[in-house]
C-alpha cells in the first residue's frame, strides 16, 4: 500500500466515532480581544472566563457540570482556523483549582491524535513505511514470559495494521486490554518495580490473536502505545521530545506534555482528577495501598502508554492540531462537507474534538468520568451532541 493509502485507510475506519452534520454559519460573532469573566449559570456555581460570546454554549456546560459534578472544563471553537470562542469553567466550592485558557487536562485517548500527527509527517517525510513489521522494526522480537509461545502472525502486523486498529487483537472478545493490566502484567512477572515500555509490549507478543492482523477493525490502545514507540525510533527522540521540538514548535503551541501519573502535577495542569474508584497500584507494585484510578489505581502508568493516552493539553492546543490534521485516522483536515470526531475517556477525564462540515473545529474538556458509571451515563455525548448542533446551525 502507498503512502497515501495509509495516510486515509485508518479514516475509513472510523464508523462509530464519525458522521455528517449539515453546514451553516456559527450563531457568534467573531471573539472580542479581551478576556471576559463572569458566570455561566444563574445561581454563580460556575465561573467562566475566556474570550468569545454564546450564553447558550455556557448555560449547556453549566447545566452539564452541575447536574454531573463535574469541576473543570474547557471549550474551545475555530473557524477557518482561528479560535472565535474559548471559555474555561469552574464549579466554584468543588474544584480545587481554578481552569483558566491555560490549563492543561489529560487528553485520554485524543492522545492518539497527536501521535497520528506524528505518524503523518514521518509517513509522508518517508521516514517510516506503513507496510513495515512493527515489532521487527522496533526491533522487540522475543516474548516475555521467556519461552512463551507467540502465533507467528503477530510477527505480520504493521504499521498500517496498528494505524487502523486492524491488528488482530480484540479487547471486546477477550475482554483484556494491556493498557488498564499493567500492574497485573507486572506482577505476572514477578516484578516488584514498575513495568517498563518495552517488558510491557514484549509481555503482550503471547497473548492470544481473536483475528489474522490487517482484516478486521478493533479499536487498539495497545496499537497506539506501539506506534508512540515507532515515532520515537524514526524521529530519533523520545516521544515527548516529538511532541515538544517538532509537534509544539510546528503548530504554535508550547503545552502538550505526558501528564505524570503520580507525584505533583505539572505547570498549569488542572490540580486534581475525580473518579470514584480504587485499586492497587501499577507503580507501587509491593503497595498494599489502594490508590485512586487517576492515579494507577486502574492499571495505567501513564508514562508508558504515552502514546495511546498520556497526554495533557489545552482545547485551545487542541484546536491548533485539528487546523492541521484531522482528528481520526492518520492525514489532514477533512473536506468540506464531512466531520470527523473522536471521543477520549480514561478515569478521571473525558474529552471531545470534532471537526464539523462547516469547517468550524471544537474541543470539550473535562476532569472526571464519575458521571459514566451512574444515572447519567451518556451525559458526556448528549452535551457534545447538543454543541454540535448549535455549531452546526445556519
């Protein structure tokens, strides 16, 4: 398959995540230059600051973050790439701290975006072919546990294969994701340290094939963990190198950095992650503690699986990528006339782009997913649904 072919088969993938909306114009004005604050709701529990006007937009996230408890959010909207509407939202008396433009949240699975990016510009700079054997190029071969027997077909999965999430292994049949078992996959090891990148893509060569790599679509976060790696090789930098000396520098932006799974959080980062539930650490393997799941309390290092999902920016940052790549598959904008999103969602955080047929772009972020294991599971989907809709009006 050529160059081209790769850059669009993984768009093609898309079913689910992707669809039409009608065209129209934006029901704002253009953003005035100041930086406006006040309140989205009537009672004054959301504080809102940022540029652009549309009390409809503020009064659906506000009604959204407090009928979810939800304490940060950010919205952003571009047309013809500039950012026309961005307000960051805080529930004042639950949120400890305060969004402002600035702040960054963990992107969860719109991570993949950026590595996409990635893998566009070296595709195209033939830095890298779609058709080259991913392990064999990352030059991981032998399994662990030692002598544990591999089907030979996972050595025939490639780089276009893991880009378009066809690469044999299917969570939804054997209900194992590696990405959330990183502590289980330590501990199967015998490992009383975090697992590292490569033990962890080593552990998973033995498990278990549901289809012949290339053939089927199952949506990969192992895949993208992989192919973080493969940017890191081709690029001759880490991943997070990429991000800041190529990535950050070519669109504008100086704030997409792996948000560190424990420890103090970064400049800028929102303060804290809520979700309800615990469980043993994947970085404190001997720890009897439970740890939040925010915190590897879920089985995710998040320094490992960089990335699929270890991301942290604004929805400002988030619109620069979107001007320049679409944000599902691999390859630039869409055309006119089609819309293209992605929905990310890992504890703690939930995350929305989408690049609508009317050329306008917007970025939905938040610091909790307590929401989806209660009465309002679909509240996330049904709130972008609604900003959708008013983008997309004439």
């Amino acid at each position: 398959m050529n160059v081209r072919g790769a850059l669009f088969g993984g768009i093609m993938a898309c079913v689910v995540a992707c669809g039409q909306r009608g065209g129209g114009g934006l029901p704002f004005a253009a953003a005035p230059p100041t930086d406006g604050a006040g309140y989205a709701d009537a009672q004054q529990k959301i504080a809102v600051r940022g540029i652009g006007r549309d009390p409809r937009i503020d009064q659906l996230v506000a009604a959204f973050m407090e009928q979810n408890a939800v304490p940060n959010a950010e919205l952003a909207v571009s047309k013809g790439g500039t950012v026309i509407f961005s307000h960051a939202y805080t529930y004042r008396g639950l949120a400890k701290s305060t969004t402002t433009r600035a702040t960054i949240i963990r992107l969860a699975s719109l991570t993949k975006a950026w590595t996409s990016a990635a893998l566009y510009d070296l595709l195209t700079a033939k830095k890298i072919r779609p058709n080259e054997k991913v392990f064999t190029y990352l030059g991981i071969t032998k399994p662990l546990p030692r002598g544990a027997r591999v089907d030979p077909r996972v050595y025939d999965i490639t780089i276009e294969d893991m880009i378009q999430h066809k690469s044999g292994w299917d969570d939804a049949i054997s209900h194992y994701d590696p990405t959330f078992s990183m502590r289980k996959t330590a501990k199967a090891l015998g490992l009383t340290r975090p697992i590292t990148q490569v033990e962890y893509v080593r552990y998973q060569l033995h498990q278990p094939l549901q289809q012949k790599p290339g053939t089927t679509y199952a949506y990969c976060n192992f895949c993208y963990t992989v192919l973080g790696m493969v940017v890191a090789k081709a690029s001759g930098m880490s991943y997070q190198e990429y991000v800041t000396n190529v990535l950050d520098k070519e669109l504008g932006t100086d704030n997409v950095q792996i948000s560190p799974t424990v420890g103090a959080r970064l400049p800028d980062e929102v303060a804290h992650y809520y979700n309800p539930y615990f469980g043993g650490s994947a970085v404190y393997i001997t720890s009897r503690k439970l740890w939040g799941w925010p915190y590897s309390g879920d089985g995710l290092i998040n320094e490992v699986a960089e990335g699929a999902g270890g991301l942290a920016t604004s929805a400002d940052s988030m619109l620069a990528l979107m001007n320049r790549y679409i944000i599902w598959g691999v390859g630039t904008p869409p055309p006119r006339g089609q819309s293209w999103a992605r929905e990310g969602e890992m504890p703690g955080a939930n995350t929305f782009a989408e690049q609508l047929s009317n050329g306008v772009n917007f970025s939905f972020l938040v610091n909790t997913n307590a929401y989806a294991y209660g009465g309002y599971r679909y509240a996330f989907v049904e709130l972008t649904n609604a900003i959708a809709n008013l983008l997309s009006e004439s």
